[in-house]
C-alpha cells in the first residue's frame, strides 16, 4: 500500500529484487497516480513508481526516483 494524500492505494511494480518492502516504509517515492487501474497478477495497479535503471559492475541496478522527506505526500511536480 502506498500513501497518497491520506488514501491507501495498491501499486504493483517489480521492485522486489532490488528492495525489501521494510526499506520503503516512511520513504516518498515519485508515483504517477493519474492511470487507470491495471489488473496485474489477479490485483487492481493503482499506479506505477517511477525508477531509473542502469549497469554497475556486470548487473543491472534499479533505483526508485524519491524525494527528500520534507515534501508531503501528494505534491505536485513540475
């Protein structure tokens, strides 16, 4: 579940060999919200995460695009 200005919402994305869902918690990552559900694996996609991926040594690394943790949930980007 991700927060977006006060509502829960399920996002699916394949992060999960790059990060543990614990390293997330409290964490603003940059989301585009605006897209219609996606039924993925029997589950609604409220959204999709934004990453960038690159090579590092041999192996492809993945880093979620976040924000300092000043800036609230839901903030607009430009």
């Amino acid at each position: 579940m991700v927060d977006i200005t006060g509502t829960d919402r399920t996002i699916l994305s394949g992060i999960h060999a790059f990060y543990e869902p614990e390293e997330l918690v409290g964490k603003t990552c940059i989301a585009i919200t605006n897209l219609p559900p996606r039924k993925m694996m029997g589950i609604d996609s409220c959204g999709m995460l934004l990453s960038a991926v690159h090579e590092e040594e041999g192996e492809e690394k993945l880093n979620l695009l976040m924000v300092d943790p000043h800036i609230p949930a839901g903030a607009k980007l430009y």
